[in-house]
C-alpha cells in the first residue's frame, strides 16, 4: 500500500542510529503524515516482531509522549530481510513548530509484569514547521458556509 515514491527511513540497530526526515509535519497537522522506518528483523537472535514498539518523543514545547507502533509490516521488504514500522504524526507531536527527538524501543514484558528485554535507538531528532494558525471555530464555521453553499448549488443542478 505504500507509494513507490514513499521515502522511508533506515535504522541501524548495530550503531543505533536512526536516518531521519528533515521534517516530520506541520505545526497543528493531526495525523496528516506517516513517517516509516525500516531496520532488520533479526537483532542479536531476537525476532523483534515479537517485541512491543514504541515510538518515544518530546515535542518542541518539551512535553513527552509515546507512540505505541500499531503493527510491523513483514511482507513489504521480506527479500531484504527488513522491516517496516509507520508513525502517524499525530498532534501531540506538531503541537508547536520545532524540533522533535525522538528514539525507537523495542521491547518485551514477562508473566511478572517486568521488563524482560529493551532495545533502544539514539535520540534522533527531525523538525516541525511553522503553519498559519487559524481558530478551529472559525474553519467550521467557513467550512459550514462553504459546504452550505456547495448543496444550494448541488440542488439547483438537480
């Protein structure tokens, strides 16, 4: 489902690095971009398919927050034996314009309830621009005279 011209993103797990966009979205955007990532599947013997993922993050305001990867993509780069993981940009992320850090873990919690493996990246960090602000009141009010509008033109057509 990816566009051939989606860029995605390498991790190296050995240096712990992460190849990252030079921006991750627009200032207010709300799941507007899918960044992807891509590392190997196997790391030190580990299948980290089997592992939980987490994307965890500091906005530009400073505040923290995780995003829990939704699924691993297995198929996709299979003859390279690699891995495909998405983050939707959501907006706790591009709540304010400026740098975002961020790092990968990948990890595993036993029958106990503790942390039974942890694999983490290097913090990386990528940009959020600055967007024109404009009061969410203000867009659905227009967006209602806009849409008015366009069915007062839809009727007369019929």
């Amino acid at each position: 489902m990816l566009p051939k011209d989606e860029k995605i993103f390498e991790v190296n797990l050995n240096t712990r690095k992460i190849n990252v966009p030079k921006f991750l979205s627009v200032e207010k955007d709300h799941q507007a971009e899918t960044v992807y990532f891509k590392f190997d599947r196997y790391y030190d013997l580990i299948d980290l398919t089997n592992m939980g993922c987490v994307i965890e993050y500091i906005n530009a305001a400073g505040d923290s927050y995780i995003y829990p990867v939704p699924f691993y993509d297995k198929t996709t780069l299979l003859s390279e034996g690699k891995v495909l993981i998405p983050w939707c940009i959501q907006g706790p992320a591009t709540e304010k314009a400026g740098t975002v850090k961020f790092a990968i873990r990948f990890y595993s919690i036993n029958e106990y309830h503790k942390l039974s493996y942890s694999l983490r990246t290097l913090v990386a960090e990528s940009e959020v621009l600055k967007g024109q602000h404009t009061d969410d009141n203000q867009i659905s009010e227009r967006d209602i005279v806009l849409d008015n509008s366009l069915l007062e033109l839809i009727e007369e057509l019929q």
